[in-house]
C-alpha cells in the first residue's frame, strides 16, 4: 500500500514539475541602434500611445510604449524648443526644472501602395499589412537628414492598408 502512496505522489511530482515549468533563454540583441543611446541615464523620458483605426474608424489597437532609445545630439533640444504647442508645463523637481512637452503625429496608410515590396505581408498592392515592432520618433533636419529621436519596443503591431495610426509622444526633461 505504501508503494502505491509514494508510486502515487512520485507520478504527480513529476506530472506537475513538467507540465508547469518553461524553460526559455532571453537573448539582448539591439540592432540597428546607430547613434541611438539608452535612455536611462539620460535627462529624457519618452513614451508615446499608438491608436490605430480601420478604414471605418473602429478602434484596432492601443498601445502604451517607452522609449528605450533616444539621440545624444542637440538636435533633440532644438526640436523639442523649435514649437511652443509642444511645451505644455515646466516646473520644479528637487531644485531641477522639469519641462513637459507633447508631440502628436497622425499618418494614413494608403489603401494601395505605389510598390508591393518582396517581403511577407506586401503580396498585393492594395491589401497588404506589416507588423510595428518599435515606435519610433522622428526628424529631419535642415539639409534633409532623417533622424530618430527617440525608440521603444511594443508587441507587434498589426498595420494594414487603409488603416489611420495617431501617436501622442509625451517627452519629460530634467535640467
């Protein structure tokens, strides 16, 4: 009878140990950063909210990504001073002024695009998709360079043709 007991909690031992537990490894890759630098010990916090919208307006998705990412360079200063709709309140925090600014981009998909590219999602012009991996803000600058600014991961947004995405950028300074 005792055999049977330890026979009996021995099998669901092991039933549960397998059945419950996953084993993964996480691998940091951070590729095609460029000039971007971490964020973390920067003077910035970032982070944006991506609403995306069918063709009939319908909501699609809502999602909330920090930046990672952002560009060491003047440039970011001038930009974020470049508007004053940007700057919506500037305080104090500890003997620091904090300034708050916002920054909102719409873009529309086209319905059909001029190209269909040789990549998965693009097999036809007017009805093709691709996945957002990251949320990006971006400029250019006066001779016509792109530069992004600021860079967050999100869980793959789904964009398809027709499809109206509005970001709204909140970006903190600490002087």
């Amino acid at each position: 009878m005792k055999k049977i007991i330890y026979f009996f909690v021995l099998t669901v031992l092991i039933i549960s140990f397998s059945g419950a537990n996953a084993f993964a490894q996480t691998l940091y890759i951070d590729a095609h950063v460029g000039e971007l630098k971490e964020i973390d010990d920067s003077k910035y916090r970032a982070s944006a909210v991506s609403i995306i919208r069918n063709a009939n307006g319908e909501l699609i998705s809502l999602t909330k990504t920090d930046a990672s990412r952002y560009l060491d360079d003047p440039i970011l200063d001038k930009f974020l001073n470049s508007k004053p709709e940007y700057l919506i309140k500037q305080g104090k925090l500890n003997e620091h002024n904090v300034n708050l600014y916002t920054i909102n981009i719409e873009y529309s998909n086209p319905k059909c695009t001029e190209k269909v590219w040789k990549i998965p999602g693009f097999n036809d012009r007017c009805n093709w998709h691709h996945r957002a991996f990251s949320t990006m803000l971006g400029l250019t600058d006066n001779e016509g360079v792109e530069h992004t600014i600021f860079r967050g991961l999100n869980h793959a947004q789904i964009l398809k043709s027709d499809y109206d995405v509005k970001i709204f950028w909140n970006v903190i300074t600490l002087d």
